[in-house]
C-alpha cells in the first residue's frame, strides 16, 4: 500500500522559463489547500544535495504570478547525476519528512527524476519548463507562450528600422535544437523566411525567397533564424547572403537571453497555474513518474521515460502557411 502524502517538495531545475513562478505559487497554494506541508528546494537538485530546503506557505509565495525567472532558483547539477550524489539528496528529503517532490523543468529535469524515482521508490511528478516547447506530452510548454511574445516584440521594433532603411535583418532566436519559437514568431512577426534546425534549409532555399520578396518589391525583409540550425551560425548566413547580394545592406541581432525573462503573458500563467495544481492532485491520487501537460485543453499524462524518449513534432504547416504569407 502506498504511503500516504503529507509533505510535497518542488523544485525548478535547468534553464529558467516564464511562469515557473507560477508554477510553484500553484502547487504551494494547492498543496496547502488540501491540508499538505509544502517544501521549497533551492537551486534545483544541487539544492536538494546540500539541503537547501524551507517550508513555503501561501504567504511565501504571494506577488510572485507575475514575476519571470524563478524564486526557487535554478541550477544543473552534476552531482546528482551519481548515485552518492541521488542518495544524499534522499535523506535530506526523508530527514524533512518529504514525501513526493514536483520538478519544474525540460529533459535534463525528468531524467534525473525519472533514475531518482526508481532507485528510491519516490513518487514524482514533472511540469514541463522551459521556453523551447520541445518537450513530447503537452501542445506548449510554461514558458514558451512568453518567449514567443517577446522575439514578436523585438521583430516589430526591428522592422520599424528595416523599413526607414529598406534593409536585411537577421534575427537569432533561441530553441536550442528545436524550431519552435522561431516558426511560430517567424509566423506571428511576418518574417519572410525561418531557418531552423529540422529542415535541412539549403541555402539556395533562402535564396529563392529573397528574390521573391524583391520581384515582389518588398522593402524589408525580415528573417529569423534558430540557433542550431543546419546552416551555420548566424554570421555564416549573413555572409553567404552579403556575397551573393552585395547590394543589400544586411544586420544581424541576436535575441539571446531576453527570450527567457520578463513577466510571464496571460497563456503561461494560466498554464502553469493549471499543472501546478494538477501536480499537487495527481500526486493524493497516486501517480507517480510521469510528466503532465496539456493536450487539446485536457490535461495529459506520460511517463518520464516515454516523456525523455520522445521529442515533440514541429507544425511544418505553420511553415507552409508562412511561405504563403511572406510573398
């Protein structure tokens, strides 16, 4: 029989994502709800190796819905990556009388979950964190929303530019190997091209659409790229294009980290306020070991090992939809 729950720790682990925030407020608030002690664990699993542990309240966590990054703090730990490591880290949880634990973060997070749940029989339950939506499970993950919003932000301050000066931008985005913010961005900013890392994306490719634009006296041209793409880096394309269009002037912005901060926007509140609390009742009702999300606005389940498996798909018919609209 299992043990029944009186305590429940959370954690946020990896790179930062609007609406972590969010997240813990949700599963302090609903773990208090249904009468549970809820544990804040500081700088992730490092944290939880040197016992950076503090009970957390309603009040602990109030005014924070709205602030970006994440309180708990975040690191990538090592250390738990051994098993001296994973056993400290178990008895500072069993010396504060821990019975589960909630992880707010990407692969890196449920991996170590996953080897951590299985050693020590713990139960577990994951939030998808991270900006890059590359996570198998859930159709967005918390951060993600806001990501989107802010390269959208910058693309229309960049195009007031590109305009007045009938110029070439090159805009980097973040997605570490995944496409994600800079489609659906490269959709919602009207960008006349993204390159990103699951299409090969051959240069002539780009070509072509850059010659559309001018046949189709465009004045601008805006285009996104992901950063571990197949092309090279950004200085790479942008000297490839500046080689074979030598009459264009051509500037490269890298986005970079303001992707990750910044308050979280209405979509990643609400949903990590959602998981956040499904955290907390999927936990008294006895899952373990999975990872939740959202599927076509219903709450989803999969197990940490299916969850590191797989990779999210990316929507190639937002890719087709933008070459419509780019002409």
């Amino acid at each position: 029989m299992a043990k029944e729950i009186n305590s429940i720790g959370v954690l946020t682990s990896g790179g930062d994502a609007p609406g972590m925030n969010a997240a813990i407020r949700a599963v302090v608030r609903a773990g208090n709800h249904y009468g549970k002690r809820v544990f804040g664990i500081y700088e992730g699993y490092q944290g939880l190796i040197e016992n950076q542990i503090l009970e957390l309240n309603a009040r602990s966590v109030k005014g924070i819905l709205n602030r970006g990054g994440t309180i708990l703090k975040s690191s990538r730990s090592e250390e738990f990556k051994t098993k001296e490591g994973r056993k400290r880290a178990y008895e500072n949880l069993q010396a504060h009388g821990i019975d589960a634990l909630v992880l707010i973060g990407g692969n890196g997070t449920f991996t170590g979950g996953m080897y951590f749940s299985e050693e020590f029989d713990f139960p577990l339950m994951g939030l998808p964190g991270t900006i890059d939506n590359d996570l198998a499970g859930t159709d967005f993950t918390i951060g993600f929303d806001t990501a989107c919003n802010v390269v959208i932000e910058c693309v229309d301050r960049i195009r007031d530019t590109a305009e007045s000066h009938n110029r070439l931008f090159l805009v980097e985005v973040m997605g570490r190997d995944s496409g994600f913010i800079g489609l659906r961005a490269g959709v919602a900013s009207g960008a006349v091209d993204v390159i990103f890392p699951e299409e090969e994306n051959p240069m002539i490719d780009l070509f072509a659409e850059l010659e559309r634009g001018a046949s189709n006296n465009k004045t601008n041209r805006i285009i996104l790229v992901s950063e571990g793409n197949k092309m090279g880096s950004i200085q790479e394309i942008a000297a490839a294009v500046k080689e074979r269009y030598p009459q264009w002037e051509s500037k490269i912005t890298i986005l970079g980290h303001l992707q990750r901060g910044g308050s979280p926007t209405c979509t990643d509140r609400v949903l990590a306020s959602r998981l956040g609390v499904a955290a907390i009742e999927s936990l008294l009702d006895g899952r373990r070991g999975e990872a939740i999300g959202i599927v076509n606005n219903q709450l989803a389940y999969m197990p940490f090992e299916e969850a590191i498996r797989s990779k999210a798909k990316l929507d190639m018919e937002l890719n087709r939809i933008l070459k419509i609209l780019a002409s």
